[in-house]
C-alpha cells in the first residue's frame, strides 16, 4: 500500500518569475501601490490638518527633540538585514531565522539604551519632559523589529498588494488613536499613543500576510557574509539619518522648542507625502532590480522607466508647493503657523531632487554595491551638516535655505555620480533625465507663475488649480517630445497584457 504525499511546502524565498513575469509583476505592483499611497497622503495630510489644530507648536518641538535621538537608533534596529533578505538571489530557513533573532537580540539592547540615555537627553535640551517621551518610544525598537522580516519576505515575493493593504490600514488605525487622545486633551503623549498603535498594527497584519516562522536560535554558515552587506547598508542609512535629522537636533540646541516645532511640521509637510511616494517605489524597483541584475539592457530600461515615473509623481507637486508655500501653510496647518511659510518653501526646492537621489540607491543595493553606498552618501551627509551648521547661524528660514540649495546642487550629483560610475545605468542616462526635467521644470514653473497672476484665486481654490496646471503641464511636454513620449506609451503598453494574466 503506497500513501501519497503531503502537500510540498511553501518556499517563502524563492521567485519563480521570467524577465516578462518579473516585468509584469512590478507593473501590478506599481497599481497597487500607487494607490495605496493616495490613499495613505490623504490620511497624512487630513490627520495633519486636524492635529496642527488640536496640539501647538511646542508639543510637536518636544516630539521633534526627541525624534532624532530614536532615529540615530533605529538606524543600526536591522543592521540592514530586511534589504538582505530582498537582495539575495538564494536564501534558506536556517539562514532567515539567523538573521531575525539576530534582530531581535539587538533591538532590544537599543531599546535598553534608550531609556537609559533619556535623562541625559532631557539635561542636554533643559526639558524634563524630554525623559518619558524618549524611554516611551524606546518601547518602538523591539516591536518595530518583529515586523522587518515578514514585510522583507512579502518584498522579496513581490507581494505588493498584501503590503499596501497593511501599510493602510497600519496608517489609518495610528491615525485615529492620535486624533482620539488629542481630542480627549492627552497634548503630546497622542503623538507617541498614535505611532506606537500603528506600529503593533503593523507587525500583526505583515505576521498574518507572512506565513514564515523562524527556527530556534541558531547562526548561520552566511550569517557574517549578511552581516557584512547589512553592515554597509547601515552606514549608508546612518549617514541619510544624518541628513534627515541633524538639522532638528541644531535647531533645537540653538533655538529651542518652539522654531523647532515650526521647522520640524514644514519638513513633515513635505517629506511625509514624498516619502509615501517614493517608498512603496522603492518596494517595487528593489526586487526588481535585484532580480534583472544578470540582464543588463533589461535592467536599465526597467530603472529608467520607473525613475521617470517617480520624477513626474514628485517634482509637480513640489513646484506647486514652492510656488504656494504660505498658501499651503495657512490652508493645511492653520493660523498659529504662519510664519513656517519660507521655511517650507525651501525645503520643497530640496525635494525637487528627492526622487532621484533616491532612486540612485536602488543602483548601489541591487548591484551589491553597500560598500560604494555606504562611502559616497558619508561624504553627501558631511555636506548637509555642513550646510545645516552654516545656515543656523541666521535662523530656521537660512537652515532650510542652505540646506536646499547644497541638497540639489552638490549632494544629489554627487550621489547620482556615485551610483553610475559602474554598472547597466550609466552618468549620461542621469544626465539626459536630469536635463529634461529641469527644462521641463522651468517651463511648468512659469506656467504656475503666469496662473497666479492672471486668476488670483485664494486658499485650497489656488493649490487645486496650481496642481492641475503642474501636472498637465507636465503632460503635455511628456507628449511633446518624442524620447519622453515613446517611454509613456510604451509603459502604458505595458500595463496591457498585465491585466491579462
């Protein structure tokens, strides 16, 4: 008598996808989460909306005192392991499960330091209240960590739907806490209520998504090979942290709480939305890439196209919010924080160049290159603090001037320089998006220049034509040339037979 087999277990690292899979896979994915960023900026920016009105300038500096610090932490929380486990082209259950009580171990000795750190940090700004917010969000770091290696795992199977889905409702559910406990009068503590809700929120969908376990305790025989490439991964992180942050941690030594919480919701008001653009990009691009390493004409054209695509999702908006910057100040953060206005402004013009300086650390994680990552953002972060120190002597308008300008001239090129000297996308590809950009640019900002004058409309009437213009403008100059037209067609052909499988 024969008994028939079990049912074959579930390979949770494998990717069985051709070129046209893979190809058609991302395009899903790039619907998938396109539209789950909407939906999550317009939970962003009504939430903000609502809390600048609910809690003050000063309970957002305390928050923004601290913000740096856990960052500075969170940047060595997983030793840049999530990115191994995208990266890798084989992976094995021992070899996983390493890595994830290895992540473990180590958030939970950050969290420890922390908290033990925060009477310090509260001596150093003069505001007691600095200790139990910092020991509060410790508690982040080892909760934080339990949910890297499922949404690696989802990343690495291109299982973009499931991830957006949670990315959602995680946003959604710490949202409504944070709202709920500034209504009931809880000031600053609803900030650290909402973040640690979506957080937990978070881990439980991506462990419900993700249908690994890990193994017993144990190292692996490639364990100090990842380590070595999570290791570069974070020094290329610690020198972003860097750049995001330096600036609030000088800010608030030298000026104290209350420019702090005026600077810290402009930069918010900006990154936020960008960031939830360029991050479920990122999702997508990185297994991609990493996946088309071995086809070097495919992966250039695949990078090309979704780098296109991010610059026409982002540069539109930014130049509407340049040109509008104290409209937009006054529409969405209200009355009390009108004087964030140039502030804002520029640090729009630094976000001009978001999308493609972070699209150029795709090139350095897909092709395996943490090293070269890790030497050219340390020397681009030197810059930014320099520009931040130059800047605070003159306040918090001169910090997002100097900041801005160093950001697009110097340390976006130098970055985009970094990243092509080698490999299937080269200098002059950067160059030719670059240059198409910025002339295209120029003429939409022009364009919203002339808008503004010829109908002075006011408030959100303004921003809503502003960004008609902007985006159709860039329309119609996609359509105009032929190289930019070709490539729209050409990804909207694509989309074709992916709604057919």
């Amino acid at each position: 008598m024969t008994t028939s087999p079990g049912p074959a277990p579930i390979d949770h690292f494998g990717v069985a996808l051709d070129n046209a899979g893979l190809k058609h896979r991302s395009i899903r994915g790039s619907m998938v989460t396109a539209l789950s960023q909407v939906l999550k900026l317009v939970i962003s920016l009504g939430s903000q909306v609502v809390i600048a009105r609910l809690l003050f300038p000063s309970d957002f500096g305390l928050l923004a005192m601290v913000y740096p610090i856990i960052g500075f932490i969170q940047v060595f929380n997983d030793l840049g392991l999530g990115q191994v486990i995208i990266q890798r082209p084989a992976l094995e259950q021992a070899q996983v499960s390493a890595l994830f009580w290895i992540n473990i171990a180590l958030s939970g000795a950050l969290a420890f330091i922390v908290i033990l750190l925060s009477p310090l940090a509260a001596w150093v700004y003069g505001e007691p209240r600095v200790t139990g917010i910092m020991a509060s969000l410790a508690l982040i770091l080892p909760i934080a960590a339990l949910g890297i290696h499922p949404v690696a795992l989802l990343t690495r199977q291109m299982k973009f739907g499931l991830l957006a889905r949670n990315e959602v409702a995680a946003a959604l559910i710490g949202v409504i806490v944070t709202i709920a406990t500034a209504w009931l009068g809880m000031s600053y503590w609803s900030l650290v209520l909402g973040q640690l809700c979506s957080t937990v929120s978070s881990d439980i969908l991506g462990w419900a998504a993700c249908k690994w376990r890990p193994s017993r305790p144990a190292l692996h025989s490639e364990s100090k090979a990842d380590l070595k490439f999570g290791g570069n991964v974070t020094g290329a992180n610690l020198a972003n942290y860097i750049t995001t942050s330096s600036d609030n941690i000088i800010i608030g030594v030298m000026n104290g709480k209350v420019p702090l919480g005026l600077y810290d919701r402009s930069y918010r008001l900006v990154v936020q939305p960008v960031s939830q653009m360029i991050a479920p990009i990122s999702r997508v691009a990185l297994p991609l890439l990493s996946r088309l390493a071995d086809s070097p004409d495919a992966y250039r054209v695949a990078y090309l196209r979704i780098a296109r695509a991010l610059m026409l999702l982002t540069v539109p908006g930014m130049l509407v919010c340049i040109a509008n910057a104290q409209t937009m100040i006054d529409v969405f953060l209200g009355d009390r924080w009108h004087d964030a206005g140039p502030v804002f402004g520029w640090i729009c013009v630094g976000g001009l160049t978001s999308a493609i300086y972070s699209s150029a650390v795709w090139l350095f994680i897909s092709q395996g290159r943490t090293r070269d990552m890790r030497n050219v953002l340390t020397v681009a972060s030197v810059l930014n603090l320099a520009s931040f120190l130059a800047g605070s002597f003159w306040g918090i308008v001169t910090v997002a001037a100097a900041a801005a300008i160093v950001f697009v001239l110097v340390t976006t090129p130098l970055v985009v320089f970094g990243a092509t000297r080698s490999g299937p996308v080269r200098t002059r590809d950067m160059a030719a998006l670059l240059a198409t950009f910025s002339i295209g640019g120029a003429l939409v900002y022009a364009m919203l220049l002339v808008e503004a004058h010829a109908f002075p409309l006011r408030g959100l009437a303004q921003i809503i034509v502003a960004t008609l213009v902007a985006y159709g403008g860039f329309a119609m100059l996609t359509m105009a040339i032929p190289a930019e037209r070709r490539a729209a067609l050409s990804a909207i052909n694509a989309v074709r037979p992916a709604r057919n499988n």
